[in-house]
C-alpha cells in the first residue's frame, strides 16, 4: 500500500486532516520554467565565490545580466561560467583568480547566455 | 477581423544543437534523420553548399564541399523540450497559442495592437530565452500567416516579420509567388493548375470559386476562401485524438536472424505500447511488417500481417502479439532492411476484465504503472523486457549524438570556470 500519514487501518491518523506534499527542491528551483537551465562546473576557478567543479548551477536566460553576478558566457566557441563586471560602456568576464585578466564578452562569438541563479551541490 | 500568426523556429533542430554548442555558430551544420540517414534540418550555411532536404547523407559526404560540414545523429529528446519552452514563452506573451509542429507554432494575435513591434518582442523574448531564432508570419487567416512565414524566412530584409494583412501588400505578394508556396497546395495539384496556366498565387484566387471547387473539391476551395482574407481553419488547442500508433525503423545494419528481427519487433512493441498508456488507450488492432532494402540489389521481400486482438495495453500482451505475426511473415535468407508495428482500434483502457478475457487486467495495469514509474523516474529503457535484447544490434547508428543537455542529469551542458 501507499501509506502517506494519513491512510492508517486501525486508528485515524491524527494528521490525516493536516498532511502536507514533501518539499519539492524542483520546484523551489523554478526548474520548469522555459528559461532555466541546470549547468555542471567544471574546475575550481571559482572557488573563491564558493562554486567547485560538479556543482550544478540554475541558470536563467531570462534573468538580466547584472555587475557582480555570476554567468553562464559562449565565447569564442567555449563555454564559460564567471563574474559579470560592466566597464566602460560593455561587459567583462572576470576570473575567480586574481592574476587571470578580464575578457570582453564582445564579438560576434560572444553571448551571455544565461545568469546564474541558484546552485546545487548534491556531495558536500 | 481576425489576425493569425505563425512562428517557427529557423533549422530548428540545427538552432537546438547550437544552443548549447557554440563551436558550432557559424558553421554549415545538418542533423540526420534515425539512423544517421539523411539530411532533415539544415543550416543557412549548409544549404548554400548545395545540400538539400532529405539528401542521403553518403552521397553528400562525396562532394568535396560537404567535406567540412558538421553533422550531428537526431537528438529528439532535446528537440522535443527546446520545442516545448519556445511553446510556454509564447503562451506566456500571447492569449492562444496551437503547437502545430515540433518547431512551428499558431498564435492568435487578433485584438492586440502594434503587431509589428509585438511579434519581433516576441522573437527576441524566444531568441533570448531558447536560444532558438525564428520568423514570424501574420495574416488574417492560418493560409496566409504560413505563407507571410514563408516569405518572412526567404527576404532578409523583413528581418523575420512578414505582415500580410493588408490586401495591398498581399496583391503584390500574390502576383510575385509560385502557387506550390501555398499551405495546402500540394506538388501534385500545383502541376495540374500549372497545366491549365494557373501558376502563380494571383492565378488562383481570381478563378471563380465555383470552378476551384469543381478542380479541386472542397478542400482546395477552403484554401481559396482562406488566401481571399475569409478565415475558414480556427485555431486547433486539442491534439486530434489518435488513429494510430506506429512504430518503424530502419535498421542500423541489415538484420538477418530470427533472434534479432525478434527483438527489434519486440522493442517496437514496447515503445508502441507506452505511447498508449501515455494517452490511456488500450488498442484492440496490431499489425507487424518487415522487408528487405529496395535499393541495394538484395532481393525483394515485404510482408505484413494483422490481427484483433483482444484489447490490451499491456507490452508483454503486445510482444507475445507481435512476435506471433511476425513468425508469419518470417522467412529465412532475407536480409532486412526495415521493420515496425502498427496498433490501432483504440478504446479507453479499462481496468476490468471483460467477462471473456483471458488476462488479469488489475494485474497487468499495477505490471504497467510501476514500469512506466520506473522509466519516467530513471530514464525511459531503465527497466524493460528481456525480449527486447539486451545489446541492441539492430539499433540505428547515431553515431555523433549531442547530449540530452536538458532532460539528462548525466549529460547537462558544461561550463568551464573562469
């Protein structure tokens, strides 16, 4: 049988008339919604924003690119996840590594494909 | 007055795969059908090199030119979501929207206003949030959106939107465009209108409808009225019910045992039969054929067989079906080439049996739903019929198939820190 907390054979359920859905990390994460899209990490160039290789980021294309944020980039026929940064009128991918320079997210091979907005990591 | 407008996605099974792979922006790329085949989606790149629709991939590979073109084996379970979010960013922008096809939507814009700017917001909004990119045709009716698509897609300098709705402009239009672009004018009727010196769309709708419906019956009359601005064909938001179920393929490599033919059926069977459940049939018709490959010298063999049977949706009930017609058709020292099966004679499944029945239909519905639980929980194949094989041998080659970025936890697209 399918006992839920509620569906007892002998005594009612106290709960019965209380019982609830489980949490759903699905839909917390929104992850239904056409924009969304789960994204794996690979390396750990991001460990000083807390993000590791095999964690998996929720991004959303339909979230506005912002200074400071995190973001999935195409450039240059790669795949990227870094900072965002706005500087002199366009945007820049910043390193999670002090000694790596920016790179313009310009061009035609360049796009911000979709802001990060949440993050899972299912080992810690 | 009514206004329609038809959105589709540009190569779109190419546009899905460059979605997530931007080492293939710019480049001639074509996806294949099943089995690595043919050419079925092309990008603008690709068809400059000449090659066409449907085009046997191995000859194309022959001329040099194709030598440099990416080519990906058909991805459905990817298409099939990107096509599912195009669908819910229109339907969150537009009151109706018909998924007609996998990569084309009917959208009923009637009432709204500044269409023009509306539907290229509504293009960046798809652009931007599938990465998918389109055109858009608009029209009085369905005909002539699909039509206003059409043109929208072959003029660079609409920029994706082509608006047909005033009667001007569609004059000009009408008088400029062979009748064969037209939605619902198939090669065969274009050719007979063209004998009788009917060839470009202008030709056709001055004709009397009369005569339209006595050439062509009610049907071609039905796209007359609908290129004159009467709309005739509403806007469908049920799926029709099913006729049919089929489930074919070609064989990867040409299958020559029982054992092997066997499983193939019995796979075909499988499928067929979550397709029902999927739609709460239960089908009471089941037919299998097999034949050899008409182009490759073998010789000549083609045979199917029917049955009723007694009306099940359940896959070992189908396979044990399946597999007993195809004995019948079996014959040894043909190599096939191609093979499926067909159910129909659809009724709502029930859960009791019928005072005749031979099987336990609580039992086999309980067998079935915990299948298919599995499957959708763990990925569609995870528990199956031993009868199906286990190391499919006469499966398609798909020989570069992307990854299900969006439907595979194990095959999500990858970024690489900064």
């Amino acid at each position: 049988m399918n006992y839920n907390g509620g569906n007892t054979t002998g005594f009612a359920s106290p709960a019965g008339d209380n019982l609830e859905g489980r949490i759903d990390l699905a839909a917390m994460l929104d992850l239904s919604r056409p924009s969304r899209y789960p994204v794996r990490v690979a390396g750990d160039a991001l460990a000083s924003r807390g993000i590791f290789a095999g964690d998996i980021l929720i991004a959303d294309a339909a979230s506005p690119p912002a200074h400071g944020k995190v973001a999935v980039v195409m450039l240059n026929g790669a795949v990227l996840v870094g900072q965002l940064a706005y500087r002199q009128q366009q945007w820049w991918l910043a390193s999670g590594h002090p000694d790596t320079a920016p790179i313009a997210v310009t061009g035609d091979d360049a796009e911000i494909w979709a802001v990060v907005t949440g993050l899972i990591r299912t080992q810690v | 007055m009514s206004v329609f407008a038809l959105i589709d996605g540009n190569s779109f099974y190419c546009s899905a795969e460059r979605a997530f792979a931007p080492e293939l922006r710019g480049l001639p790329l074509v996806v294949l059908s099943n089995n690595d085949g043919c050419a079925i989606a092309r990008t603008a790149e690709a068809k400059a090199l000449g090659i066409k629709m449907g085009e046997p991939w191995h000859l194309a590979l022959r001329r040099p030119a194709c030598k440099q073109v990416e080519w990906r084996s058909s991805n459905y379970p990817l298409y099939g979501d990107m096509s599912r979010r195009m669908y819910e960013v229109l339907a969150a922008r537009v009151p109706q929207v018909e998924p007609y096809s996998i990569d084309e939507m009917f959208l009923d814009l009637t009432g709204l206003p500044d269409l023009e700017n509306f539907c290229r917001r509504l293009r960046d909004d798809v652009r931007r949030l599938t990465k998918i990119p389109t055109c858009v045709g608009i029209g009085p009716t369905k005909t002539i959106a699909k039509l206003a698509n059409r043109i929208a897609k072959d003029e660079f300098a609409l920029r994706g939107v082509c608006d047909l709705r005033a009667p001007a402009t569609r004059a000009t239009c009408y008088a400029q465009s062979p009748l064969r672009m037209v939605w619902g004018i198939g090669g065969k009727t274009a050719e007979k209108l063209n004998k009788l010196g009917i060839t470009s769309i202008a030709d056709f709708v001055r004709l009397a409808p009369e005569q339209v419906r006595e050439l062509l019956t009610a049907t071609g009359a039905r796209v007359q009225a609908e290129l004159r601005g009467q709309s005739c064909i509403p806007l469908t938001l049920m799926p029709p019910p099913r006729q049919a179920i089929a489930v074919t393929r070609s064989f990867g490599r040409l299958v020559t045992s029982w054992g092997e033919l066997r499983e193939a059926v019995a796979a075909f069977a499988t499928r067929a039969a979550e397709k029902l459940r999927a739609d709460g049939l239960q089908a009471g018709h089941l037919s299998v054929f097999a034949h050899t490959n008409p182009h490759n010298g073998d010789d000549w063999y083609s045979a199917s067989r029917a049955a009723q049977i007694e009306p099940t949706a359940d896959t070992l009930a189908l396979i044990t079906e399946a597999v007993r017609l195809l004995r019948a058709i079996w014959r040894p020292n043909f190599r096939y080439f191609k093979a499926g099966i067909m159910l129909g004679d659809f009724a709502p499944a029930r859960q009791q049996s019928g005072l005749f029945s031979t099987r336990d239909a609580v039992k086999s519905a309980r067998a079935m739903a915990a299948l298919d639980a599995v499957n959708a929980r763990f990925g569609s194949g995870t528990l199956r019929p031993a009868a199906t094989g286990m190391i499919k041998t006469w499966a398609g080659r798909q020989a570069r198939h992307s990854p299900r970025y969006t439907t595979r936890a194990e095959e999500m697209l990858i970024a690489k820190a900064f």
